[in-house]
C-alpha cells in the first residue's frame, strides 16, 4: 500500500507538478503534505481497525521509515540535479565535447555562477540566523557557532577533513 | 528495544568508518561508509533474526538502520562539500570582513578547486594537449543525471 502511495506521489511529481513546484520550499512542503497524509491514513486505519497502539506501532515504523527513505533520497537526487556546481562543470565539459570545440572552456561562465552562489549563501546564512553582520564585519551567531563545531565533528568523524 | 538496536549498531558503524578512514582503507568517504554500514547491517539483521525472527520488528529495524544510514551519509556530505559550511568554519577561527569572505573564496579559485577535485575522483582527464576531458566514469555519471533531470526537473538545462 505504501509503496503504491509512494510511487503516486512521486509519478504526480515528475509528470505534473515539477512544472509548478520548483522551490526548495515547495519540494519540503510536498513531502510534509506526503508524510501527513501517511499518518492521518494509518491512524484512522488503527482507529477503525482497533488495533491496539502497542501492536501498531511497528508497523507504524516501518510505513514511516519506507517514507523517510524515498523522501530523502528524492530530495538529494533534486537537489543534487538543480543546482549542483561540479555536475555544472561536467555538463559543459561534455557538451563541449560534442561541439567537438577546439575552444579552452569557458571558465568565466562558472565563475559568475560562483560569484552567484558565494552572495546568495552568504545572505542565507544571515537569514537563517547563522551568521550576523555588524557594520562591514560578519560574525558567527550562537547556532552558527554551533553548527560549525557539529560539521567539524562529522567531518571527523567521517575519517577525513574538509577539503580546504 | 529494536530501536535501540538500530542506534547501537550504527553507533558501531560510524566507529568502524572512522578506523577505516584512519587507516585510509578507501579514500572516497561515502562509499566507506556504504561498506562499513553494509557489513554491521548484515550482522545486526542476523542479530535480530536471531532474536526475534522474521518478524514486523526485525523489518521496521532494518529499514530504519537504512534510513539513518542514509541521514548520516547526507550530514556528513554537506559537512565535507557544502560552501556554506565552508564559511561557518572559517568565521569560527575569527569573524571577517564580508569583502575578506569574498576573497577567500575566489570564484576562480572555486572552479579550480573543483576541477582538481573532479579529476581526483576519475571523472575528468586532461589529454596531452591539456585539454578537459570526460572520463567514462563522468560519461556514465552524466548520463544518469541527464536522466534525473528529466525526471525531477521541468526542462534539461545544461548549466
């Protein structure tokens, strides 16, 4: 049943909405709508059913944690293919490739984009109250600060450092 | 208690990940922690199987180790790519002027930062010529986006 529920929402994705919804914003919501409908369901399900909560609640799980994985991995795939920088740089190596150019590639094109990204994050980080400016100096905020520690120890973690 | 179970074997994942990363087993972290996550995954269904046979709970435990698995591999990944965070870790060691943060990161540098870091990982060459090429791995790999663009986005656009 959820797989078919699942295979609905993400075939109504890809052959409608991707033409109306194209915010992170709006993907977020998407699934939220996905995840609310699953609980509601379920629940009205064990209701009517009566089942008891004690025994529900691990098919509970498994329904939930099915829908974390597709939405998860829907977000990362989207993500990941709207705005990747390096899957940028390929995408021009390749059609300048095929173009057979004899021409150096157009590095100034990804430059811009870099420019682009550095502004947009930069302000970003502001409104998400990661960072603050006063006067022409940006600082970490509390959260920031803590956010920061938290990367460092997952990159640590990982076994690896970041790429600097 | 197959919850707890859950956390404890990928508290046990993570730890061996991080020995193999110590120990430089496999230098692309994601696919060491699929590795690692993989091996502890299978021992911990035998576990469950063994404790509660192939029951609901056994189940809900190893599609929930998936999806964790799948959560950690995502934060780490933003942790070690993410310009963003890039920029928190830098104005941890001290707050900066926003025309210094500009400066640190160079567009240019950025685009050659990752360049180099696209032919490290075998998608990208250089012939003799010095010319960029795409590897048959980054071929396959542009591929498969072309097709999740298709599929996730409403227009293919070559950025």
């Amino acid at each position: 049943m959820i797989f078919c529920f699942l295979l609905l929402h993400f075939l109504f994705y890809s052959c409608l909405l991707k033409r109306y919804i194209y915010t992170e914003r709006g993907i977020f919501l998407y699934h939220v709508f996905a995840l609310v409908v699953t609980i509601s369901y379920c629940t009205i399900l064990y209701i009517i059913q009566e089942i008891p909560f004690a025994h529900g609640v691990t098919d509970y799980a498994i329904i939930l944690g099915v829908q974390g994985i597709y939405s998860l991995t829907f977000l990362e795939c989207w993500s990941i293919t709207q705005g990747g920088y390096s899957l940028g740089i390929l995408f021009e190596i390749n059609n300048a490739t095929l173009a057979n150019s004899k021409k150096p590639l157009d590095l100034i094109k990804f430059e811009e984009i870099g420019i682009e990204k550095q502004t947009s994050r930069i302000e970003n980080l502001i409104s998400l109250k990661l960072i603050k400016r006063e006067d022409s100096t940006v600082h970490l905020t509390f959260i920031g600060n803590r956010v920061s520690k938290f990367s460092e120890f997952l990159a640590n973690l990982a076994g690896t450092t970041l790429r600097e | 208690m197959w919850m707890l179970m859950v956390f404890s074997y990928l508290t046990v994942a993570i730890i061996f990940n991080a020995i193999l990363g110590r120990y430089g087993v496999v230098n692309n972290a994601v696919i060491r922690f699929l590795l690692s996550g993989f091996l502890i995954g299978i021992m911990m269904s035998f576990h469950l199987i063994s404790e509660f046979g192939l029951a609901s709970a056994t189940i809900a435990a190893i599609i929930w180790f998936a999806l964790v698995c799948e959560l950690y591999i995502f934060l780490f990944t933003l942790s070690l790519g993410s310009v963003s965070i890039k920029i928190l870790r830098l104005l941890q060691k001290a707050p900066c002027q926003e025309s210094e943060l500009n400066l640190v990161y160079q567009p240019k540098d950025m685009v050659l930062m990752r360049l180099i870091r696209l032919e490290h990982v075998g998608l990208i060459t250089r012939n003799v010529e010095g010319a960029i090429l795409l590897t048959q791995r980054g071929k396959s790999l542009i591929k498969i986006a072309t097709f999740l663009k298709s599929l996730f986005h409403k227009s293919i656009i070559s950025r």
